[in-house]
C-alpha cells in the first residue's frame, strides 16, 4: 500500500517523555471507514512505535517486518534513520510486534506499521517510500519545535546528526526538542525526501543489527519462546495425504515421566481447503521436548490411509508425459505457433522435469500460543503474520485486535512460513489442552508435511526460419498447480504458479504459446523462493542453450539477439507490470564480462550462463566448471550480476545473492522431495542433501549501478543457477542434462 | 542420583532423565536456547556445544554422558563482556542471514581453530555444520580472519 491522503502521522508523547511517530493505515478490509477516523489524543505508546527520541538521547527506530534471514531488520530501519538525518551508529533498532489495532466509533481496523510480512521480495518496495517518509515526518516536528524555540521559521533550519542547526550555528539536540516536538501537529501530504547524493545512511555497507545478539547466542526465535504454564506439544501426524488416525493406544506414552496429555487433532476433510493445519495426528504434551518426544515414540498408532495410498513420483512422472497427448489451458498465445511449426525451416524440441522441493528452513516450524479468554498470545517465526492473525481469529473468535503477535526472529523462511499450517495445530492443541500450548516439529515432521515446490514437466519447442532465428516458441507445462486446495486464490486461473506466460522469450518472438496442462496429485503445494522464476528458468534458459547448439550459434548471441533493442514489455504475474529487455541484456553482458567469457578454456571445463526476471528484479549467472571422466564436478567460478535498481544496504543485498546462488546450486545438484506407496521417502538432512561447506563455491556478486527504484534481493539470485549450471556441465561435456536435480545424473 | 556438570564455568545439576540429551537439557532446563535444534540426528550441528573443549553435537549426547564433565554452550564463549575472536571475526564479515546456525558454527569454528591453528581450506572444507541460507562463502572468510586474530597477526 503507499502513502495516499488515507494514512496519517501518529505523534505522540513517549513512555520516558520523548517523541513517539507511528503511522497509521486503514486495514484494507475497512479501508472506506478510515476517513472517518479521528486522531487518538497524545499519550503514551505501550506498543512501540517507528521511531522514538528520548529525552536521554537515545533514537529508537522500529523494525516492521519479520526477519527471516534477508536483513529487512537492518534494512528498513536505514531507510527511516536516512531522513530523519541521524547518523546509523547512533540508532537502536527494535522489532516491532505485528501491529493491529481497533480505533475509533464505530472501532475500525488500522495497521500501525504497514505490510509486515515477509514474502515476493517486496518489503524494500513496499517500504522505500513510506518509510522514507516516517523519518521525514519526524524530522519535520522536530524542526517545528526549534524553529518554536528559537522563533524562527522552520525553512531556516537543517539538520544534521541528531542535531537542528540555527542559521547562526547554534544548535539543538532531537532530544532537547522531543518533548516539544511531541505536541505538535502532524505535517500534511508528502514531504520531499533527500536526492540520492545526499544520502549519508542508504547505500552504506551496514552490518545486520543484531548480528552481537546471533553470535552471542542471545537472539530469540519462535522456537525460544516461553511463557509460564506453556507445555510442549510433538504431533505424530498421519504419513498419508488425507489419512486419519484409525486407532491410539497411548498406555506406554503416559507412563512417561512429565508427558501431561495426549489429544488426537482432525486433519483437512480430503478434497477440502489446505488453509488449516495439513495432517490429522496425536498430539502428545509434556514439560519439555524430550519427555514429549519420548511419549510420541512410544504411541502406538493405526492410520486410514487417504485416497493417496496408491501414489507414487513414478506415476505422477508418467501421468505429466501422457498429459501433452491432450490441449491445455492457454495462459498466452502471440500470432500462430501451430501455423510457424508447419512452415519452419527446423524445429527443437525437448523436455525438462523439476521435482518437487521441500524448503527445509533450519529451524523448524514451531508455534507458541496462549489463548486466554478473549485474548491471545502468539509468538512464531513467521512470514505471514496477517494471516496468522485471520487464522487465529476463525478458529477462536478472538477479536483480531486482541490477538498480539510477535515477530522473533526466524530460522529462514523461503516461503516455508507462508502457511501457517503449524499455528492452526498450536491453537487446535491449546483449545483441546486448556493451556498455554508450544508446537515443536522434528526435521522429520518438517520433510513430510510441507507445501512443495511443484513438480512439472516442460516440453518447449522452438521454430527457426530459413535464416536461423528464432520464430516460435511453445511452452508446455504440465505440473502439479501450485494452487492447490487453497481458497483464497479463487480469482486467479490454475495455471498462476506453473507458468510465466510473460517471461522471456515472450514478446521477443512473433509466434508464441503458454500451455498449461493440469496433473492431479495429493501432495500439498506452496511458495519456494522466487517459486514461478525458480520453476520457469531451468527449462527456459537450458532450452536457450539448446536451441543454440543446434543451430550453431553462441548461447549469449542469441539471448542477446533475441532480447533485441532495449525496451519495456507487459509482465502480468509478480514484479510486474512491465519486464525490461534491456535489464536482462544488461545482467547477461556484465556476468559474460566478469568471467570473461568466450576466453579458451582448459579441457574438461565450460562456461554457462543463464539470467531470469524476478519480482521486478534481474539476475545472471555465470558459472565456469570442470567436469571430470568420472563425473566429478568442480564449480571452477561462479558469479552474479544483479540489476535491483538502487541498493540501500549493499552488504545485505551480496549476502542474498550469494546466498541464493549456494542454495541454488544445492538445489539443482541434489534436492528432490519424491513419494512412494502415497508417502514422502524423504525423512532427515541425510535424504535431503543441503550443501555443506565443501561443496559451496566461492561467489562473486557484481550489482549494477542502477538508476530504477529499489526492488528486494531475496529472490532474484536463485532463478539462473540451476540453468547456468547445467549449460557450463553441457559446455565441459557435451552431456545435456534435462532433469533436476542434475547431481545423481554426473556419475551415470 | 542427578547428574553434575559444569555449565559455562558453574556449577549445574540435573535430576531428569539421564537419556536426555543435552540440547534439550539445555534449551528446556538450563533455558539456554542458543544452541538449536535442527535434525535431532547429529547431522546437522546447529546444536554444536565444547564438552570440556571439543565440539560436541549435542542433539545426540545425553546427559548421562556429561556427567563431571564441562559443558560450554555459545553463551559462554565470550569472557567478562569481551567476544571470542571467532565470534568478532564473524561480525566483521557479517556472516550470519538467518542466523539460526551460526551458534554451532561458531563453536565448531572455534574447535577447529583450537586443534589447527592455521587451517587449510581443505581443513575448513571439511566442515560439515549445514546453513540453508549459504553463508558458507562468508564463513570461510570469517574463520581465515579469526585464524589470524588468535595467532596474533593482522587480517
């Protein structure tokens, strides 16, 4: 949401005496009523605010959003701290609770801070302007009070550090003027912010704020959450898709020292909404982890299998092939494909499978709630906090302002915590245990009860004409739907999630085709970092390289040569609305630069690349390996050039994009989530081979001086690497591998 | 009979359970929830703790096993307010995104650093606490610096 007429400064005084700034916005669902809504006399504020000037000097600046590993703690508070004019050093950050509220007659939902959740790599856009704005307007009232102090106009006045300087040099600390400050009005409408070369904060190479507390030990995470009386909870839950639990015999598990209750939970009606909790279970409660998960080992349990038993990755992989005998659902059609590949002077054609991937966020899911009458208490590592909140309130009746989140820091997110399947166990064990309640799952819960990244099959098929270029291009997906047995994504058509209608080659062609061919399968699915791009890129741009070969042209001339002049085109799904081609061209030439592509190479070794359009965002990588005879592959360099517009803390944004590019490179070596007999086989780290430091290349990270609006950095940085990979081991080997993940292939 | 130890240099008891291990010992009954809980196998190391110097992951070590023993958890690694090389070294090169792993990085980091005082990148390869986020680069570079700075060199 952006700033509109709608929103409106909070000034308030301070707990200890200082200024208090929030921002209010209308909750969308009330957005209409929030005109009406008067201003809350000054008092204090018991839940914190944006920013804070004590009277002792001290500058508190409020983090909005859930911290999941991509620095948005840091982040977001420099984009405040900038316009406020105070140097970094001088600020402390605190983490703002998950701000909902009631106000006014009749009482209406606001938002104190704004979107707070972590997802689509949108926090920076969302937050660059508004938050821009906070520190602006309150530098604004403290200027008014010196300007009141001194009786001089305001316009007179500038600042610098903490400080209001008198055209005759005197000067004023915030914390003398923030008393004053406090009473005052709030400015009107939009204030003009800093041109880019007067930043002294964004841009800067700042240290994740927290860092002392993560390497101290001192950190909190949903998973350290405590509150008194509050009982461990492990669920044993159903292995099978739609299953139910037929029998418990709990005898042993109660003879178990400090196990306090066992409780038996329903899961989704099969066929139904996967918006609650995935799986039916028993849950057993104890004083600590240890004692609960003794009790759950020793349940004995029968399930009913669902209607999934008989399901299998194999049946599934034969169910998409046969799938493209049929027509699909047409997500894009340009010109006439069927028409180009009757007259083309050569066609391509080959087909590319991506398993379904697990997110595995290092901590695993856990929630801690405390419902108490009409109120609640919820402490998680979440990214979705809104709809937390909307799922607490369905299942208990509990006022949506009377349940308080906080936001701890998370163990990663990736998409994982999106869902808040473990908060609805948490609250279905609470209602059931009649006390404070803290849902624990084991890495093994986590593997098998997830919401996958797709799985898919690509067939693309290229046209060239007499002269060699490319005329048509077709792009058919048949995929498990990411929208599966969800409801609130009704107005979107099934295919959103599998296929990336607008992205490259799309517009660059005259005869183009978007296919989507819907397979059936119980597993449940979700959002996996950058979840379409990651999906899209691998046969894309391996099929680039393809059609290259095959034509005898250079895989980065015909990127190039088909991305053409440098111009917009409309981008209908996430990082929208328009996708430029001469971005994407930019990101590919400066990662071929960097590793100085088209150099002589020693034997056994290729050079790959591979870029992607993400969330607004453009990233390429190149990637040089070796690849022995026995199949032992060595990523000799590996390097990202990224193009997220202005960068406000470059430090963080490297950190994600190498960090994206060693799980990309994990994923596309060795990740895959596969099922048997209607279950997952995967159960631990050793089924699901993350890198470990070995085989984590160094990487290189090259962001692009950029004049565009900042977008995120989270996402961008993973879409290429598996194409890129997979185009450097068919550059050292001439072995095309068109199946993810490439790792168990090297050696075949 | 409960079991005594030494935790972060004091004295502790336990009375539970003696198959218990001591991450959970610790996160639920010694409330240091530093050390995390990843796999439950020994397989990951987020649970990384020193038993009387050397890493330990302790997901997989039960109490019974500690018993007499000194249990140093991230908690205790920096002395009187001052951190631990190791632990400056990684906020030098900001190593941590999540986070959530680096208490047993950390600790294996500096067990490493203990027995091979100028390790070898293959000494450092060899590694295997896991980190989803891929600050693998990052802590490489953090354990070279810390390497120096326990040797009394310059980064």
């Amino acid at each position: 949401m952006s700033l509109s007429r709608r929103d409106f400064l909070r000034v308030s005084m301070s707990a200890a005496g200082g200024l208090a700034v929030s921002l209010a916005w209308p909750h969308r669902a009330a957005a209409e009523q929030a005109m009406a809504m008067k201003l809350p006399p000054a008092v204090s504020e018991p839940l914190g605010a944006f920013v804070r000037i004590e009277p002792d000097g001290r500058i508190v600046i409020g983090a909005r959003g859930c911290e999941i590993g991509q620095g948005v703690r840091t982040s977001l508070p420099m984009l405040i701290a900038e316009e406020l004019d105070v140097s970094w050093s001088a600020v402390t950050v605190e983490q703002l609770d998950y701000g909902l509220e009631e106000r006014g007659t009749p009482p209406t939902l606001v938002s104190r801070y704004g979107p707070q959740g972590a997802g689509g790599s949108t926090s920076i856009r969302d937050g660059f302007d508004e938050l821009r704005q906070v520190g602006a307007r309150a530098r604004w009232l403290l200027l008014q009070a010196a300007g009141a102090e001194w009786q001089v106009p305001p316009e007179r006045l500038r600042t610098q550090d903490a400080q209001v300087i008198h055209p005759d040099g005197r000067k004023l600390r915030y914390a003398d003027l923030a008393r004053r400050a406090a009473t005052l009005a709030a400015p009107q409408g939009k204030l003009p912010v800093k041109e880019q070369s007067a930043y002294r904060v964004i841009g800067q190479r700042v240290r994740i704020v927290d860092g002392r507390d993560i390497v101290t030990g001192a950190a909190h995470y949903g998973i350290d959450a405590a509150v008194p009386g509050a009982l461990t909870a492990v669920i044993a839950r159903c292995p099978y898709f739609d299953g139910a639990v037929a029998e418990v015999d709990d005898s042993d598990t109660r003879r178990i020292p400090g196990v306090r209750q066992v409780l038996t939970i329903e899961g989704p009606r099969p066929g139904a909404s996967l918006d609650r909790n995935l799986a039916a279970g028993v849950a057993v409660l104890a004083e600590d982890f240890w004692s609960a998960q003794r009790g759950r080992q020793a349940l004995r349990i029968k399930w009913t299998p669902g209607p999934g038993v008989q399901e299998s990755s194999s049946a599934l992989e034969q169910r998409a092939l046969a799938a493209f005998e049929e027509r699909g659902k047409i997500a894009r059609q340009d010109g006439d494909f069927a028409a180009a590949r009757r007259s083309a002077t050569r066609v391509i054609e080959h087909t590319y499978i991506e398993p379904f991937l697990a997110h595995a966020t290092m901590e695993p899911p856990n929630a801690l709630i405390d419902l108490r009458g009409k109120r609640a208490l919820l402490i998680a590592s979440l990214q979705s906090p809104s709809g937390a909140s909307r799922m607490v309130n369905a299942m208990t009746g509990i006022a949506r302002s009377d349940i308080a989140i906080k936001l701890p820091r998370s163990g990663g997110g990736f998409g994982r915590r999106l869902a808040n399947d473990f908060v609805a166990e948490a609250v279905l064990v609470a209602q059931k245990a009649g006390a404070p309640v803290k849902v624990i799952w084991t890495r093994e819960d986590d593997l098998q009860n997830d919401f996958y990244r797709p799985f898919g099959v690509h067939r693309l098929a290229a046209t060239l004409d007499a002269s060699g270029r490319v005329n048509g291009w077709s792009h058919r997906v048949a995929a498990t739907a990411r929208k599966y047995r969800a409801e609130d994504m009704e107005d979107d058509p099934d295919w959103v999630g599998c296929v990336d209608p607008d992205g490259f080659p799309a517009g660059c062609v005259p005869h183009y085709l978007a296919e989507f061919l819907r397979v059936e399968f119980p597993l449940a699915r979700g959002w996996w970092h950058a979840p379409l791009p990651t999906f899209a890129a691998f046969p894309v741009e391996s099929f680039l390289d393809e059609i290259a070969a095959a034509s005898s042209q250079d895989p980065l001339d015909l990127r190039l040569a088909l991305l053409g002049s440098p111009r917009e085109l409309d981008y209908r799904d996430h990082g929208g609305p328009k996708v430029h081609t001469g971005r994407i061209a930019g990101v590919l030439r400066e990662a071929a630069r960097r590793i100085d592509y088209g150099r002589k190479l020693p034997p056994r070794h290729g050079i790959g690349v591979a870029s992607h359009f993400t969330h607004g965002g453009y990233a390429a990588h190149a990637m040089e390996v070796a690849l022995s005879g026995a199949g032992e592959l060595n990523i000799v360099r590996c390097l990202c050039a990224a193009d997220i517009g202005e960068v406000v803390n470059p430090l963080g944004a490297e950190a994600q994009f190498m960090g994206a590019t060693v799980c990309g490179i994990s994923a596309a070596l060795n990740l895959q989530i596969t099922v048997r007999d209607g279950r997952v086989e995967q159960a631990n780290f050793p089924d699901y081979p993350l890198l470990r430091m070995a085989g984590a290349p160094d990487v290189e990270v090259f962001l692009i001086d950029s004049p565009f609006p900042p977008v995120g950095a989270g996402e961008m940085g993973i879409p290429p690497v598996a194409p890129a990979l997979a185009n450097a081991i068919h550059a050292a080997s001439g072995r095309r591998l068109r199946r993810l993940p490439l790792g168990p292939q090297l050696k075949g | 009979m409960a079991i005594e130890l030494t935790l972060n240099g004091k004295p502790a008891d336990f009375a539970g359970d003696p198959s218990m291990p001591l991450l959970w010992y610790l996160r639920d009954h010694a409330r240091l929830t530093g050390t995390k809980f990843g796999c439950g196998i020994g397989y990951c190391g987020a649970c990384t703790v020193h038993v009387d110097g050397s890493a330990r992951r302790a997901c997989v070590t039960p109490m019974s096993s500690v018993a007499g023993h000194a249990v140093t958890t991230i908690e205790g690694l920096a002395r009187a307010g001052t951190l631990h090389p190791v632990q400056q070294a990684w906020l030098d090169e900001d190593v941590p995104q999540c986070g959530y792993c680096q208490a047993g990085q950390i600790m294996t980091a500096v067990d490493l650093l203990k027995r091979t005082p100028a390790p070898t990148d293959q000494d450092i390869a060899a590694l295997s606490n896991l980190c989803r986020c891929g600050t693998y680069p990052r802590i490489r570079k953090a354990i070279r610096r810390a390497a120096l700075a326990l040797r009394g060199e310059h980064a």
